[in-house]
C-alpha cells in the first residue's frame, strides 16, 4: 500500500520509520528539510507540498502536526488535503486536538467522500520508536476495522473508543486523570516520607492497595523508587511538563463547551503551569514532585 | 492463646468474631452491652471494664476504636490499659487514627514493658467479616513477626511499613491518595461521556493507559460500568463518605504538622465536605460523582 | 454627532437611549428586528445591514456584542464594517472579549486608518439603563481623549487603561478577582455563621478590617445582610452566574496564552461551572454561596 | 486599676506598655526573664509565676499566648489562674485561638465566677506600638462595656462580635478572607500586568470597581504600587508568612469542627504552606505573590 505521511517531528518520524519497515511504500512531507531528508534516506520519497501528497496515487494519508489550527491548515486550508485528494482516499489524524476540531474535519472529509479517523497516541517518542504506542482511534466501525494493520505497524494497543472524535476525546479524558494522579502520587509519597516512611515500602504499600496506579506502580516520581522512571534520571526523557500542559489545555476547554466541571483537573493545570513558569516546561511531567520539595526550585 | 480485644463496633466485631473462629480464647469489652452480648454468644468472655481486661492473663490486647481520643482515654486514662497491664503483654491498636497519637501512645506503652503495634486496616466491614483485610503494620520487627499469625487470621495482607506509627502513616497516604484518584476518576468519566464516549468502552481505554488505577479498574464511580461495585448499586455499602472525611482530616492535620503542603489532598477534603453537608455522608465515597452530574443534588 | 451603533441587546439598547438622550443623531443595527424598532421608536435610524452602517455619515461606530467571534465578524467579516467604512471614522468595541482579539481588531482597524477603542463595562443593566456605567478604555491617548465626552454620556466612570486590548486587560484581571472574593466572602460568612455570628455582625467587623472588599460591604452574598443587594432579594437581577463564567472563561484563556498560573481563578471557574451545570447559570453570581450552604441545591 | 499581663512577646509587651501609658497600675509573667526586664524598667511589677498574679490584688488579668495549648495550661493548668484567682477578678484571653478553646476555657472561668472575654486582635506589632490595634470581643454585654476603656488604651477600635467565642470567630472569618483575597490580588495584578498593564494603573482600575479590596487598595503585594506597603519593602515587616498559616489553620480547623466546607480558604492555606516550605515563612504574607512569578524562588 502507498502512504502518505505529513509531519515527521519527534513523533511522526520514528512513527513513519515503523511504516517503511514494515514494508508499506511511504511519500512524505515537512516543512523542515531535514526530517523529510532523513526519511527519504530510510527509503521514503518527498513529496513538495501537501497538495502534491492528495493528488499522488496514495491510498491512505497520516497526519502528525502539533495542535489543531495545524490540523485545521493541512486538512482544511485553500492548499489542504481536502482541496486536491481523491475520494476514497482514507485519512488518519493522529495529532492530539480537541474532539470537536477532529469531528468538524472529519465531517468535512467525509462530505467529500474521504472517510477518517482520530487516531491520537500514547506512548511518547520511546514508544514511537519501538512500535509500541498506544492508539485511541475514532471512527466508523469499517474504516477502523481498513486500518488496524497500518495503525499495528506502529503500535501495539490499538482501541476503538466511538465514532470520530471520541479518540480524542478518550486520550483527552486519560490525560487529565493521569494528571491528576501524578500529583496526587507526589502529594502521598511526600507526605508518607516526611512521617518517616521509607519510600520504597510506602510504594509497595499504595501499589497493593487502592491508592494503586500507574502513576505509582510504573512512573513513581519519587526518585529512587522505580528504576527506569523519569525521577530515577532527573526527570530527564519522559513525557515533557509542557506537553502535559498543552493535554490540560484541551481537557478543561473540552470541559468548559461542554459546561462540565472538573475541580481538580483545572487545578492541575495550573500547577503544572506554576511548575512550568519557574522554568522547568522541558522536564518530565513527573517532576512536578518537586512543586512540592521545599528545596531550591 | 488468650486475647483481649477492646471495640466491638462494625469493624471491630466481625474481627473479633474471625479470631474465636481461628480457635483464640477471647476476652472481649465494648461500652454497648448489645455488642458484647453478640460477641459472647460465639464463645467470648465478657470483661466488666478495661482495667479487667488489663489485669487479666491475656498475653495480647487488641483495640479498635474510633478516633484518637478514644484511645488515648483507653490506653492512657486513669483506668486505661497501661495503669494495670503488666509488662510483656503485647498491644495492638487496629484503630485509624494519626501517626503521632500511634507514636505517643507506642512509647509510654514501650517505656512500661509492653510492645505495641500499631495495625489501621483497609478492607471495610466485608472485609472485616470476610476475614481479608489489609493490615498496615508499624513496629519492631520482632513483635511484628510474633503478631503475624493473629492478623493473618483477620486478613489476607499484612504489610510491616516500618517503626512504630508507620502503619496509620501508610494508610492516611494511601487513603489521601485515594480519595484523590476517585474525584479524579469521576472528573475524567464525566468529561469523556460528556464528550460522546460509551462509560464502558472509556474506563476501558483508561484501565489499559496511563490513567488506570483502582478507583477506575475495580471501584468506577460512573453507574454501570463495574458490576458490583458501590456505583452499579445506588452507592450503598462500600467505603462511607464520612469515613473517608474523617481519613482526609487525619491527612490534612498530619500534613500541617509535618508543614509539607498537599493542594490535591486538602482540596478533596473539601469536596467531600461539601457533597456530605448536602446530606451525602453515609452514601460510599465514590458517590462524590453525583457532585459533578448537575442533576439534583 | 451622527453616530453607528451595532448590538442592541440587553446592555446596548439601554446604552443606545442614553446617546440618544444627550443628543446624538443614531443610527442602529441588530438582528433582532423588535430590538431595532425599539430604538427606532426613541428616535434612532435603523440601518439595513452593517455594511450601510459602515457606508453611512458616521463619526463615530460603536459595537456591543456578545463574544470574540461576533467581535471578528462584525468588523473583519466579507461584509464588515472594515469592508466599507471611510478612513476616519472613529471605532469604539464595548463588548467584553479576550485582549488578544481586541488588539488584532484594532491593529487591522488602524491599518485602514480607523483609530480604535476597546471600551468593555461593568455595571451590568442596571447601570447601562442608568447611565453610570464604568468603561475601561484602551487605545492611544488622543482616541481616548476624543471618545471621553461620548462616553460620560453612557457611563460615570471612565479609566483609561493603556494602549489598545488594556481595557479588556483590566476588565478581565477586576472581573477574575471579582469571582474570587466573591466566594472568598460566601466562604467567611458561611464560616463564622456556623461559627456563632450574627450575619450583620459579621460584616460589620470584616467591612472595618482586612477581609473588606466590594463583595462584602456592597454586594455581600448572605441573605438580609445588605438592603437592595441580590442576595436579600433570591438572588434576582444583577450579574447573572453564566456571564461570570464567561469572564472567567476568558480570564483562563488568556492567562493560558500568557503562561501565567492563577490558582484560585481556575478554582473559581470550576465552582461557577459546578454551580451553574445544577441548573442556576441565571441566578445573580453572589448566589454561589448556595454552593456551601448544604441546603438541597 | 490594678491589672495582670501573661505574655510579653512581641504583641504583648507594646500592648503591656501602653497599659502603663494609659495609667494603670501593672503586674507581669513571662517565661523569657528579658521580656520582663524590660516592662519592669518602664514601670510594671514582675511576678514570679502565674498563680502569683493569680492570687495578687488585680482587678483584671489580660493574657497574650501564642496558641490554644498556651491558654489551656494558663488558665487551666495545676499552677494556672482559675486555681488561683479571687472570684470576679475579670480575664481578657488576646491571644488568637480556636473559638471552641476560647468557649471552654471561658465556660471554666465563668462557673468560678470570673467574667472572661476573648480579645483578638488585627494590626500587628506596628498597631501594638502605636496602640492603633482592633480587638474583636466576644463575651457578656456588661463584661465588654466593662472592659473597653482598658482595651481603648491598647487599640482604637473595638468591636463587640457577640457572647463567648465570638471574637475568635470573627477573627478567623475575616483572616481566612484576608488570604483568600490576597492571593486573589496577586493573581489578578500577575495576570493584568503579563496582558500589558501598568501595574499602578491597574490596581487604580481594581480599587474603583467590584475587585476592590484591602489587599489592593491598601495592602498591594505588587512591588511599588503602594508606597509604605510590604510589596515596596522587600516583604519584611507586616504580618508574617507563618503567622497567616497559623490562622489558616485555625480557620480550615474550625471550619472541620462545624462540618462547613471552605474550598478557596482550603487551598489558601495549602499554597502558603508551599510558600513557607521553600523558605519563606518570615516574609510577610503578601510575598505569596512571589509564588507565581516563575522566577528563582
């Protein structure tokens, strides 16, 4: 099959590279020379504009852009996919955007007879690498059922939430609540530690009891306590505090058009916004422990 | 052996219950009347006062009370425990109450001869009658490994969390913890099924991401998506919301003592404040959803 | 002066007679027909479309509307007002909306050479139908100083706040902390009520003290209180709780966009949120002490 | 009169001065021999206990405690007051304490047949130099029009705030909103400037619309918009970091008590304590603006 593939940033270049090793024929584009330079080294070819990519013989297009108004730009735009591209020409949107921008373009797309799907990730750029991200995929049952093979060269969970724009809305909803969680994980070892727990055992002790969570049983951000974790080096590599930031911003403008609240979520995004203004927007979300530390920001 | 045991409430009594049922001599002793004579229908021995159980020949005395005053009355009032018991009967209070009560109490116990544990359980009354609580354990690891037997016929998982207040310092994190991930856990379902996704098919997704955690996996607060929990039964049974108002207080206190700050703690504190003054406090605690649902309160 | 005015809703039709009233020749546009032939029944001309507002003798073009994209469309849209107006003429937006569009509108307004104001209000209806609005104006010097006599005969307090977008700047900073002293007093009077106080007494202290602020000795929240104010008459009139959350909305979007974590202001949103999703988004926004009261919501 | 003072901290011994300014004949404890010292040059008599001033010729007792355990033991204590004091020798407690202490130590005192009153106080060491502090009483009618000469010539106002207790109450109402707004004002000014506003001209919008308070009209914590404000001196003097957690905690203490939620006051205390771990619990209060400015702390 031959793939189109637009955005080859620190995700959607390890994610294209999946693809050419699984075999499929892959033509790219960038605004940076350099990743499409680097892709076409691995056996991609470039493609000049996004135009050129929705007139080729592709049979499917991936996205992988940086926030909606891209999205809104590539898809929609008087040079976007949706100007050039042939129907039945299949779309996946793998961007992580609001729900209600992925359901406008899909809606568009579909009137023009290009079926698509949401297909937002987890993972982060080592899972990108090794193939093993997660994809949350809105869309119709058959069009999700055409593109599980693609999606499973570069993930290896791959879901189903709904009709489009409920993968965004699944990963919007996940990431506020592993939001809040780390934080609540930084607040509990804390305060375990500063009543003279060990926190290795007070650990082992949340994570068989029903404080249990990822965010304490894998990516503990107490240092020392899971080797491996970001808090185990610095709270270096990771998913970065301002990416955090950025699914914030999506789950509580979410939150506020469809008048829902959400106490702690909002409260979360400031806190990382705290933590991300004194200057630590690059470090693993997990380091908002030291929000909390005392010591010398 | 021969145990005395002090508490016979909602907790109390069913743990009294599993230790005849493992074959220990019991000495019970309880201000409700009603409460001893159930426990003395099963083969308990009722004591006239606590000081008669002190100057018995039990070997081990276990309290389950309800709050730290009650037992500092019990183990250090003029008639308490420790005016008549004799040195090397070894104590455990299984009560929740704070670290620095359980370290207060432990050293006069320890500075008189007498060995003391403190052991807060989580689990509940099914858990308390079902025989498969968790015990949070803090003390020396002699008397430890020599009070193992007798908590194990009272639960499944005892955990030695270290020296002496350790136990109640365990389970205040863990409960803070807790009582954080279910609001957020409601907050995320809420603005996911808000946005379009089935509750089903979005717990899925967050069970098998980032997000996963046990008040998502075995104790949903969205109706429906968990048979059997709270939530799939109008919030009855379970873990009550005063309950848990009562561990979050524990929690902020110690936190102000310890003057370590705990945004997402104290502020859950609070919500679960207000869904009890709007007369919520006996429903379980994962009701706090109904505070986010806009429907009448 | 013959002046344009467009948006003739609940704030606009009242600011449109007071212009009328002190003499200046009007002509008006709105959707709503009715709203029109008000107007047009106290002595105003109807205009057909913008356009034949923008193309008419104008001096003077003032807009009240209800948000950013009503803002965007009315002067940048295929057949807004800077399609057609003539170089000169002045511009003067009272809608409250984000800085960040009211300086693109009036950069572009300038480019064509239409000096532009950004003059946002409080006071509410009843101040508008009174005439003792307070604008806060931003826009250079010279604008503001040819605008004032216009709108001293809207308003009695006008505050020139800095270049274009500073009105909305400051409207959007008082109107946050606005939200949060107002909830901050809910919280003080709940507090000390509960506590033992005597409501008026209360107040009384807190008005002479450090906790005084507009929301308490003005627009205190507890019933019976203050004579005249919302609370003691159910809540009716005033500011209603969804045009708080609008404020408040755009408080925490620009905030977002400066990067700029405001802890209590996203709290408040949320609270808002809560209070308006049980169903009370049109009740006076000092009403949110209901939110505390543990009555039934 | 002849009149017994207990505490002569850094409130207490201005306050015991301008008692012997004022006239009256004094008599004074306390366990620091300097702080005695230095009354006795300026003219009062040292006891050398507690029960001496007790069991002295005073008509009236007034006591400066730094907490609740304080009073407890000065009045209630084996060697205490009222296991000394002559029946209708009248108690005045100034210390800040919670209103339930407050009630049962005067509930004691009373039994004995000595009328006390509960006398917080606001203003700080500066209003207890110049004698400008505000008491806030609680107490009989009688025993408060009794004892407001004596409190006039430590204070220049004085309010009566109801029986017993009520004084505490107020003054735990009115700090908790003090803090609430303070924040609030830091982050509506952090806010407002970051849009582009003067800070000046900003908080001049604020303090003539519905955000105005005293923590900006008098009280700014922006540095240089109020002259003489802690903001324009670095944050020394003023009312300390650590002495605004202290009331915090006896606001979200009370506010437990009574089972009344106080989410702002709640998350007020949490973000000061953060402020104080960091190392900033001597700054005044206003500093807490610092917490949001993203630079070193």
């Amino acid at each position: 099959m031959h793939i189109g593939f637009i955005g080859l940033g620190n995700m959607g270049a390890p994610m294209a590279r999946n693809l050419l090793r699984a075999g499929y024929r892959l033509t790219v584009f960038d605004l940076a020379a350099a990743a499409v330079a680097s892709l076409v080294n691995t056996g991609a070819t470039a493609a000049p504009s996004i135009i050129d990519i929705a007139q080729s013989d592709v049979e499917l297009i991936i996205t992988m852009l940086p926030a909606a108004s891209h999205v809104r730009e590539v898809y929609l735009g008087e040079q976007g996919l949706l100007s050039g591209v042939a129907p039945g020409v299949r779309l996946i949107d793998s961007s992580t955007i609001d729900p209600m921008t992925a359901r406008d373009v899909a809606a568009a797309a579909l009137q023009q007879g290009n079926p698509m799907l949401d297909a937002p990730v987890s993972g982060g750029t080592g899972g990108a690498e090794a193939g093993t991200l997660t994809f949350m995929v809105g869309g119709d049952n058959t069009d999700y059922d055409g593109a599980l093979s693609v999606l499973q060269s570069m993930g290896k969970n791959v879901v189903h939430c709904g009709p489009a724009g409920n993968g965004q809305a699944a990963k919007v909803a996940n990431n506020m609540l592993l939001a809040i969680s780390m934080i609540g994980v930084a607040e509990a070892m804390n305060l375990g530690v500063s009543l003279g727990m060990d926190p290795k055992v007070l650990a082992g002790v949340i994570n068989t009891s029903s404080g249990r969570c990822w965010s304490s049983d894998t990516y503990n951000p107490y240092p020392g306590v899971i080797e491996g974790a970001p808090a185990s080096r610095n709270y270096t590599g990771g998913f970065g505090t301002d990416l955090m930031l950025k699914d914030l911003g999506l789950a509580t403008e979410a939150a506020k058009q469809q008048k829902q609240p959400i106490i702690l979520g909002a409260l979360a995004q400031q806190l990382y916004q705290m933590f991300s203004s004194q200057g630590h927007g690059a470090m693993d979300f997990s380091a908002i422990i030291k929000l909390y530390s005392g010591e010398d920001q």
